[in-house]
C-alpha cells in the first residue's frame, strides 16, 4: 500500500509558476513509477508527466511539454513544476504511483488532488 499527500496548489495568474509536490508513503516508493494527471471541470482525466523509479526515464503531454518539469528526490517525494501557466492548466491535479505509463489505469495509487487555479 502507498499513501500519496499532494500539496502546493493554488490560485496563481497566468504565466505564473507552482511547484506541485506528492508525498509518498516510504515503505515502497522507489519501486512505483510516479505520474501526474489532472482533471479540469466537464473533461476527462488527462496525463501529464510521468517518471520511472530510476528517475531516468520522463514522459510528458504535448500541452505540457517544455512548461513543466516532473523530478523525484531518494526519499518520499515526487515533484511537478509548472511554469508559464495559462487558463487552460487550471484543473485538479492528482499524484499517482503504479507502473510506468501515459494511461490512468497503469497506476494504481492516487493522491486527494490538489486545485490549481490560473487566472487571466
């Protein structure tokens, strides 16, 4: 079992930054792969960045890519910074932990969700 604590959300202007970070249970998290997902009002629930366990391997959405940067540190936290945010970003961010993937259903943990909210 793993327990993901997302934090960092927020309300910012548009071509802000925030840094997301997920806090992951110790017990098995240099096993899981970690992504972010998020889910904006009326849309389905879209992929945004992934990285293997090793931290050598990175995927990112087309919408994203080259904006935001997904890490993880050796101890418990994966992490997404955004940068140049736009209105189009504004949705409920979710960590998840599970098996290297562009696709929700390879993951099999997710964190509560944190708002972002990007102004005009």
């Amino acid at each position: 079992q793993v327990q993901l604590v997302e934090s960092g959300g927020g309300l910012v202007q548009a071509g802000g930054s925030l840094r997301l970070s997920c806090a992951a249970s110790t017990r098995t998290y240099g096993n899981y792969a970690m992504a972010w997902f998020r889910q904006a009002p009326t849309k389905d629930r879209e992929f945004v960045a992934a990285i293997k366990a090793n931290a050598e391997v990175t995927a990112y959405s087309d919408s994203v890519k080259g904006r935001f940067a997904i890490s993880r540190d050796n101890e418990s936290t994966a992490y997404l910074q955004m940068n140049s945010l736009n209105p189009e970003d504004t949705a409920v961010y979710y960590c998840a932990a599970g098996f290297y993937g562009v696709v929700w259903y390879r993951y099999d943990y997710w964190g509560q969700g944190t708002q972002v909210t990007v102004s005009s």
